[in-house]
C-alpha cells in the first residue's frame, strides 16, 4: 500500500517498567523498552520466560498490572485498528481460503473492490492464490499459517505480533512462512515476533530482545546478540543450557 494510503505512525512503541501478575505471582517484573518502526524484532528466551505475555500485552488482550504501554506516534488514538496478532493455533473459518480473507476485511468496513484487489494481491504474495477456494480446513498446517498471514496483512496493519507461528513445521513450511512475513514487511509493517528456531531467528532478526523470568537482559542488535551476548544468561541460552 503506498504510504499515502497509510494511517497516521503509532510507532515508536514505549513500554515502560511493565508488570504482569496472576495469582500473587509476578510473570513480568518491570520491563521497559522502546520499539522503532522498520527493524525486525525478536523475542527470544526460554519458556515461561514472558515472550507470550508481552506480545498479549503489547496487543492489549490483557491489562498490565503496572508500568505503561505508549504508542507515541500521531496516530496513537486508533492504535488498536493498526494490530494485528497471529496465534501459533490460529483460528480460521469454516469457509474458503478466500472467504477467511474477505471476512476479516468486510468487518473493517472494506468496500467489495478493495476486498478484491487485497485478497488477489495478499493470496498471490503468500502462495495461495491456487488454494483461493478449497476450504481452509482442508490446509496443512504450514498453509494454514500462510492464510493466518495472508489475512491479517489484508488489514494492512502497521504492526504485526506472530506467536511461535512457525512451530512444529518443516524446513520448507518454515521458509514459505519466512518469505511471507519478509513481504508483509517490506510493504511497511513493523514485525515482532517470538521463536525458539534459532535458525529462524538468525535469518529474521534485526534487534533482538531476551528475556529470562519475567526480565528483560537485552535489546540488541540481532548479529551483535547471537555473536557476543551481553548477559550470562542469554549466553548460557545459545548454548542450549537452560530449559525451552
């Protein structure tokens, strides 16, 4: 979309001394950083270290139990309609390929051309034109990404948030779903992303941000992180000795 069509930059993104607590216990404990437009961006950390809960946060499906989170572009008001999230299970209609994508826009008050030209375009870009009417219950699991993909980047958003969306698929699958998220941000979108492939995240990260119990160690730049960590934790992480 030319950046004329645009709305107003929410970007950057503020977090500030962030908490998050569930039953007296403290899952995310003062996280603070600030996220530009442009870099792709990696959570990276072992399970249960907050990488979910931050992107739920950051999305606004959960309220934070402290600190603050601040889209400080011109377009901050209407920051929740240029989200958008893709689940490691995304939930997809019973209905086509196509109609899975036209729904998604008709919610958004799209008029049936630019439902077309989106759908066309989006379909094309991620390998599913081809698909466009078999149903989506009929995908696998790495062209069911592909549509969860193809779906929210029709929204155009300005900032997507992918939760492990590559687990659990081949190395073929995984490069398919990489070369999708590669065009979705050279069309303009801000990507943050989790992930335990670190091949993936190699291959994807510009700035990476570690996290270990609920803190955040590191926010550096991707080939600076995987070739001299800061933290004697992220070190000891890519060396595989502490727990996924």
């Amino acid at each position: 979309m030319p950046n004329s069509e645009r709305a107003a930059a929410i970007l950057p993104l503020a977090v500030t001394k962030l908490c998050y607590q569930l039953g007296g216990k403290r899952l995310i404990d003062e996280i603070s950083f600030v996220l530009e437009a442009g870099p792709c961006s990696v959570l990276l950390g072992p399970n249960g270290a907050g990488k979910t809960l931050i992107l739920r946060l950051c999305h606004g499906l959960l309220d934070p139990s402290g600190g603050s989170i601040e889209w400080c572009g011109p377009g901050a008001a209407d920051a929740s309609r240029q989200l958008a999230m893709v689940f490691q299970r995304p939930v997809l209609l019973r209905r086509s390929v196509a109609a899975n994508v036209d729904y998604a826009m008709r919610l958004r008050g799209l008029s049936r051309r630019q439902r077309a030209a989106r759908s066309a375009r989006v379909l094309e870009a991620t390998g599913l034109d081809a698909m466009a009417h078999r149903s989506a219950q009929q995908l696998s699991v790495g062209e069911q990404q592909r549509l969860a993909l193809a779906r929210a980047w029709a929204l155009r958003p300005q900032v997507l948030l992918l939760d492990e969306h590559a687990a659990s698929l081949d190395p073929g699958a995984c490069r398919a779903l990489e070369s999708a998220i590669r065009a979705i941000r050279e069309d303009g979108t801000k990507i943050l992303m989790t992930t335990h492939d670190m091949g993936q995240a190699r291959r994807m990260a510009d700035e990476v941000l570690f996290l270990h119990r609920g803190r955040l160690l590191e926010q550096t730049p991707a080939e600076e992180f995987f070739e001299s960590p800061a933290s004697a934790e992220a070190s000891a992480f890519l060396r595989g000795e502490l727990p996924w």
